[in-house]
C-alpha cells in the first residue's frame, strides 16, 4: 500500500504542536484593513488552537 499524502494546503495552514494540539491562524487579516481597528487587527495576529469539533478532520488531513 502507497504511503498517505498530507492535504499540501491543510500543511501550509494549520501547526501540530508538541502537545498534540493543532494551531491555527485568524482569518479577515489578508486585506480591506483601513476599516479595521488597530485593536482587531493586532488581536487578528494570534494564533489560535482548533475547535475540538474539527480536530479529528483536520488532523487526518496532515498525515
């Protein structure tokens, strides 16, 4: 049997940490960013741990 193939865009976007956590991203970062505030926008650069709910789906996608 071939080896699994990791979802390329799942890896680029969420983290496995060493707990075994995975992290990821905020989105509504990437533009239209003179209407949001200085403190969303600086609220919007950390990371965050997934929702337990999307845990299963997501982690099988990064083997």
């Amino acid at each position: 049997m071939p080896k699994m193939k990791s979802n390329r865009g799942a890896a680029k976007t969420f983290r496995k940490l060493g707990s075994g956590k995975i992290k990821r991203n905020k989105a509504f970062k990437s533009h239209i960013l003179t209407s949001k505030s200085r403190t969303r926008k600086r609220n919007l650069r950390k990371g965050v741990i997934l929702a337990k709910a999307d845990e299963k789906r997501v982690a099988r996608m990064l083997q």
